[in-house]
C-alpha cells in the first residue's frame, strides 16, 4: 500500500511484488493507502480522504467501500449511531488504522479522533463519537469481540469494554506517538512509542513506559510476532523481546534502511534532516 492508491502483493514471502490496477490499468483509488489488514482471502485497507478499499480475492482487485453520508441519528448512551446512505463518504478524515477480528466485525481509526465501526465486513460503517479522543489515532486493535485499544498521538491510548461502541481514556505514560500493539505470551500488551515502549501486565487497564536505553536508536513505529517471538520494528533497527521477559535486544543481523530518513538527507545533501512537525491537534 502507498500513495495515490499504490497496491503491490507477493504470494512468496516478499520475494516477488506484483502491482495491482483495475482493467484500466489504473490504480484502484488516487488517494494515499496507509494500512492495510488481511483475514485469508479477505483484505481491507484505508487512507486519506475517508478511503476504505476491500477485497475478496487476495488482493488482485479492489472496490470502494464507504458507510454513506451521516443522515439519520439515533441515541445510544453517550454515542451517536448513524443510519447513512448509499452515496458519499461517511468521513473524509485521514483513515490511519484498520482492523477486522472477523470477516464482518471490524474498526477503522484516523485524524481527529475518527472512530469508524462495522459489523457486516464494510459494507456500511458506523462513525462513533466519543469525547475520550483528544488527538488523532492511528492504530486499532481488538483482542475479541468486546475488547479493544486505539492509539495516536501525544500518547494518546484509549480502551473498550463494549466492541467499540464506547471508549475511554487510559494514561500511557508518554507523550509521543503510540503505534501498533501487540500480545506476548506472558500474556502483556506492548506498543511502540518512539524511543520507549508502553507495557500493560493487566490486560491493557494499566500502562507503564519503558525507556529502551540511553544507545536505542528511536522512531521505533511497530511491534509484531514473528514465529514465537515478539519483535520491534523502527526506522533505524529491529529488536528482539528477550524470551519471556520484559528486556528486549537489538537484532543484528537486520538492518532497516531508514526510508524517510535517506529521502530527507538526500534532499538536504549534507544536512541535517529537519525536526519532525508537530502533532496536529484534534478538530
């Protein structure tokens, strides 16, 4: 996934990379693509501008999906559930995570506090307001059919008890973007927060943050399992948990390129590459 509705797909481990386009040769949609999440055959991926692609077929091809336009609202606590229509976008928000725990069930997060959420695999989605968002997110994730966590920016981390249909805010512990999450097999949460790490050892309730080292290289952005193991993925390494503990070293027979960071510096020659811009605040 990439910009302007770039799609490639491998079917050997990453071997090979086919790009993907509709039968115009064309991509699948002119907006940026930011994430992608796949169940089998099924895929679902989001960006810029409300986008939300699906596809049945491994990736091959690609249609739009969209919930509508907001046009009838109805009560349900403290959130607003919309009926929408057939045309438009539900949002038109930056979509920065998505997620589905079942072909049917899924959630989409991005800019603002956008909290997006269907139960029948896209084919309409739900926006759900929620005064727990003060900074856009990025990453959603859900452990069953009840429990879930997003994260975004300033430390931004929120919970739900309820598949999603009400929030609340948690205290990460840091200030800088949370991005990804996921489950060791003691059983804790992680997510990456640049330099550190944010731990829960209770389920997800209680956070704690874990500074990586004076020597860590940061921008750490990604924490994934590979095999039995959890791993940190950043612009400058990859780290390895160590065991079933909570120290983690540097992998070092892997060494990422650091992409946006050789683009700033070839841009600049010998430069330094220029301070990240501000968080943006939620709308």
């Amino acid at each position: 996934m990439g910009n302007s509705g770039t799609v490639f797909t491998t079917a050997d481990g990453g071997k090979t990379w086919v790009l993907r386009q509709d039968a115009k040769k064309q991509n699948f949609t002119t907006e940026h693509l930011v994430a992608v999440c796949t169940l089998g055959n099924q895929a679902w991926a989001s960006g810029f501008d409300g986008t939300i692609l699906h596809s049945s077929d491994g990736g091959v091809t690609w249609e739009k999906q969209n919930g509508g336009s907001a046009a009838t609202a109805t009560s349900a606590t403290s959130t607003s559930m919309f009926t929408s229509n057939t045309e438009g976008s539900v949002t038109t928000m930056d979509l920065e995570g998505i997620y589905f725990l079942n072909p049917n069930l899924g959630w989409c997060v991005g800019w603002s506090g956008t909290i997006l959420r269907t139960t029948n695999g896209g084919k309409t989605w739900t926006p759900i307001n929620s005064d727990a968002a003060s900074w856009s997110l990025n990453t959603v994730y859900f452990r069953d059919e009840k429990n879930g966590w997003a994260t975004g920016f300033a430390g931004e981390l929120l919970s739900s008890n309820d598949g999603g249909l009400t929030w609340k805010a948690l205290k990460s512990n840091v200030q800088a973007e949370i991005g990804s999450l996921a489950i060791d097999k003691a059983g804790r949460f992680w997510a990456a927060a640049d330099d550190q790490l944010v731990y829960s050892e209770d389920g997800g309730q209680t956070w704690t943050a874990l500074k990586m080292g004076e020597h860590v290289n940061v921008f750490l952005e990604k924490v994934f399992g590979k095999g039995d193991s959890l791993w940190i993925l950043g612009e400058l390494g990859i780290y390895k948990q160590v065991g079933n503990t909570k120290e983690w070293k540097v992998a070092d027979n892997f060494h990422p390129a650091g992409t946006y960071i050789a683009d700033e510096l070839e841009e600049t020659g010998d430069q330094p590459a220029p301070a990240a811009a501000p968080a943006p605040t939620a709308k």
